[in-house]
C-alpha cells in the first residue's frame, strides 16, 4: 500500500482502517460526502474503500483525468487489491458526488461502472453470482445510458416492463437478466447512435464529467435558489468499490435515520430493500421495506447497524441520515450526513441530546434558536365541532412527513404553478417521486406518490420543505391524458379537492378541516432551555 502522500494534491483515499492525510482534508476540499467518508473509516466502521476528487476539480473537470488515471486509480486498486478494466479481477466502481453541503437527489449518481462484455466474467469469477453481475451490467447499461448519453429513463423501464410482465424484476433469472442487458445494449446503440462503451477507462471518464456537470442541472440550481447556497462551492465526485445489494438473498440496500426525522422520537427509522442496489431506494421509482425486513434477511447486519447508528451520532453529535448496502450477509457503510428533518423533531432531537449529555446548552440554544413554540405541534383533521374528522378513506399510503394537508391536486410543475398563481393550494400527485421535481414541491403543499421509498430522495427533500408527504400509494393510478387520477373505485380529475393525512397515511377527497395540536410538553422544554440561557446572560 503506498502511503496517502503520494497522491498529489485535491485528490484524496479513504479506505478502512484510515490512513493519514496530509493534505489536511475538510468538507469543502473534499466535499461533505467523501470527509464523513473518512471519518466513518476513522471510527471503524466497514466502509468500501473510495478515491475522492477534490471540489477543486469543480470548474474545470477535465484537469483532474490525468492525475486520477496516472496516480488516483492505481492507489485504489492497491487499496482493494483489484485492477479496474481486468478481465479476471475487475474492480468496479460507483461514481458519486458530493458537495460540501448536502443537496440530497440533485446530483447524479453511477454504479457498476467498470463492467463490460470482458469485465463481467471475471466479476462473476470473484462472486460465484452470474446472476447479479448480469444485473449490475443491465443497470450500468440504463443508468449511463439516462445519465451519460442522456437517452430517456422510459426506453429501459418500457423494456423491463415488457420482460417482467407485472412481476417483480428481482425474480428474474440469470438467463433472463442475460437478454435483458442484451436489449438494454441494442436499445442503446439504436438511441444514442453508437454502441456502450465497453472501455473502463471510457466509461469512468464518461461518469466523472457527468457527476461534474450535474452541478449545473435544473434542479439543482433550483435547490441551491431555495436554500441560498453558493454555487461556486461546486462538488467533489467518489469513485469507491462496489458492494452488491443485488447478490440475492441476503443482500439488499438501505437508507436509515438515527432518529424519526419526522417527529424526533429516539428509534431507528429505516428503508431496506432486498436483493437490490441502493438506487433502488433513493430514486423515488421502488417502494421499500421497513428494519423487520432486514432483521429478517440478515439478521447480523441487522444488529451491527443497531450499533453503527450509536457510533454516528455519537462522533457527530447529531442525527444522521446513512446509506448501506448488506452484500451476503455483511453491512458496508456508503454516506452519512446530518439528517434533514422538520421544526417538530429538530426541537426535540437538540433537547433530547441535550438531556442525554452530548451537546452543550449553548450548542442545544442554538440549534433551536429559530424554532418558534407554534411550530411544536401537529397538524390534524377534526370535524366542525372539534372531534376527530369522520371522513372515509379513499386509499393509504406510506407516510414520509406527518401533518395534513388539502389542496387541489396538480399532476405536474406548470399545474402547481398555475394554482398557485390563482391563490389556490396545490398537492403535486406523482407516480414516482423524482428530485426533478423539485420547484413544484417548493411552491406545493403536499405530495402524494405512487411509487417511492419514505427515505427516497425527494420525500427527504419534501420533508426539510416541512410539506406534507405520502409515498408508495399503490391504489392509485394516475391518467395524464385526462388529466385524472384513480384512488380505489373513485376518479378525480386535476384541480379537483384532495387531502392527505401524514398522520396515519389516509388519503381522502374533499378540503378536511384542520387545526394545529401542540406539544406542550416540548414546549415547556423548549422554554425550560431557553431560560437557562436568560439565567446565564443575567449573572
């Protein structure tokens, strides 16, 4: 292993158990995902060693392919003991960004890179798994296909469709997931004009410049207007080893909270899905499962994330938001960053680790000093003379924000907009919940979707908004070419009523009645703090 100095400056290897660096790395060189990537390592957690290239690199991506090729590379492969483009021992790589401020779902992401029709047998020799490197090489195909060549999502969803019939594509076989990637590699040669590249290098190359250029995407310049961050802070990109969620049955991916980011509550909140990759999850476009489906699968990786989530919160002193993927039967840390969460569990999330002594009274002061008493409570449905609300359900869905929310629906951006410039309250009603559509969760109160995980993306994102959100409604269908939408036995058409309860997942038609229920209790503990620091300012 050569030592981390050789490296020259801006790029930087993390890999377990963590070297030192003299660059004296921080998240604005190294980008926020890539320093907490170092620092899990520090702490000894299990994480896939990963090559980071500096934010420095930002404005002017192309410079930093000569030193990754020529040094960056060569060290990872000796990190990991693999070669990347080897026929025999291939190392395979996700490509990822990460700014020095989290901007959740607004920058691009690549796994697989590195498979092609030469890599894939020997990947398969490393595993034993035919059947989840045909998996990975289809999904490299439609990822790089959408990301890279920017051909339509549709065309490789539309084939998937056709292939599984209504069944879940994680039952397909080896030989189906064989064709499979054979069409995915005919429908993009067809589209874009030339074939997938089948070269590493190329591919690598291809995946850089596009993390790079996701900088300057829509949506996340629309991000960065929202929440006033600087666009010339520019982002780091990580090229760090695969582990495969999709090796079967005692694999799968996940996302998870420290603490419910909704309410604050001290309990593990977590998305896993099995035999799956992480995109799985994060994208907005699969429903998930909750811990008692990972405890299941693989119990063991199980109770050593029970302990990872203690040793997050306790080096970073916050609630954190994580991704990990479980390869048979073993945890491997991916991301951790400060969780995004509403003003409800920001209060008590600041005062309950305050209370457990690990923030001070002045660190607690000043996480909650812009939360005011009315914004501790919960927004419910009641009826005319106070009680509960005796609307009937239409359908249920998964809730990733509590709260309830009515307005009138809107199927998409220019529709939300529209209601908006009439004075009206929108919910956005979506089959997927995407991160592109992130102007309309802005101007709308509420979303509901058909497919998506709570900890996807755009849920995280609509939650840190403080909207309204349900995902994973599977009664509902929505028709864009009537403008109208099924819940059950019921159509609704755009513009017509709807509520969503965050509370227990119940969607309703109509307008429902409202009315804020405070926490007293946290309120009192909010007041309880903040004249701790009167005393103090006294004497």
């Amino acid at each position: 292993m050569k030592p981390q100095t050789t490296l020259p400056r801006h790029l930087y290897l993390v890999r377990t158990p963590a070297r030192t660096d003299l660059h004296k790395p921080s998240p604005d060189t190294m980008g926020g995902k890539g320093y907490n990537l170092q620092r899990m390592a520090e702490a000894g957690l299990n994480v896939p060693a990963a090559l980071v290239i500096g934010t420095h690199y930002s404005h002017a991506p192309q410079d930093c392919l000569l030193p990754v090729f020529s040094m960056g590379l060569p060290a990872l492969e000796e990190s990991t003991g693999l070669l990347f483009g080897d026929e025999r021992n291939p190392l395979i790589l996700s490509v990822r960004s990460g700014a020095p401020v989290s901007m959740p779902g607004m920058l691009e992401t690549l796994l697989n890179i590195g498979l092609s029709d030469h890599t894939l047998p020997g990947l398969v020799r490393q595993t034993g798994n035919p059947r989840m490197a045909w998996d990975a090489y289809r999904r490299l195909v439609a990822c790089y296909g959408e990301v890279v060549a920017g051909l339509p999502a549709a065309l490789f969803e539309d084939e998937i469709t056709h292939v599984t019939q209504g069944r879940d594509e994680r039952l397909l076989d080896f030989a189906q997931l064989r064709q499979l990637t054979r069409s995915f590699l005919a429908l993009y040669a067809e589209a874009a004009g030339r074939p997938f590249p089948q070269d590493a290098h190329e591919q690598l190359s291809g995946a850089i410049g596009a993390v790079f250029a996701s900088w300057n995407a829509d949506k996340a310049q629309e991000y960065r207007r929202i929440h006033d961050i600087d666009p010339d802070m520019g982002t780091a990109v990580i090229l760090q080893r695969m582990v495969f969620g999709n090796a079967g049955g005692h694999s799968g991916a996940g996302v998870g909270f420290t603490r419910d980011p909704s309410t604050g509550e001290p309990r593990l909140w977590v998305d896993f899905l099995a035999n799956a990759q992480g995109e799985d999850v994060v994208s907005g476009r699969r429903n998930a499962h909750g811990h008692d489906t990972l405890a299941s699968v693989a119990p063991q990786a199980w109770q050593q994330l029970q302990a990872a989530a203690q040793v997050l919160e306790r080096d970073f002193l916050d609630m954190q938001d994580f991704e990990f993927t479980v390869q048979d039967g073993v945890l491997h840390m991916l991301q951790t960053r400060a969780g995004k969460r509403t003003a409800l569990a920001a209060a008590r999330i600041a005062l309950d680790l305050h209370d457990e002594g690990w923030i001070p009274t002045l660190e607690a002061q000043r996480r909650t000093q812009t939360l005011e008493p009315e914004q501790l409570g919960t927004w419910r449905m009641v009826a005319e003379d106070g009680q509960a609300s005796t609307l009937q359900p239409l359908a249920t869905a998964v809730p990733a924000c509590t709260g309830v929310v009515s307005g009138a629906i809107a199927l998409d951006t220019d529709a939300v907009r529209a209601l908006v410039a009439q004075g009206k309250a929108a919910v956005l009603v979506r089959q997927d919940a995407e991160t592109s559509d992130i102007a309309a969760l802005q101007a709308a109160q509420g979303l509901l979707t058909q497919r998506g995980a709570r900890t996807s993306h755009a849920a995280v994102v609509t939650r840190q908004l403080g909207k309204t959100c349900l995902v994973g409604c599977n009664a509902l269908q929505i028709d864009l070419g009537t403008r109208s939408l099924r819940l059950g036995s019921q159509t609704l058409h755009e513009g017509d009523a709807l509520t969503l309860d965050g509370n227990d997942g119940a969607v309703y038609a109509g307008q429902a009645r409202i009315a804020l229920v405070p926490d007293t209790a946290l309120q009192t503990r909010l007041h309880t703090l903040r004249a701790q620091g009167h005393k103090k300012h006294a004497h």
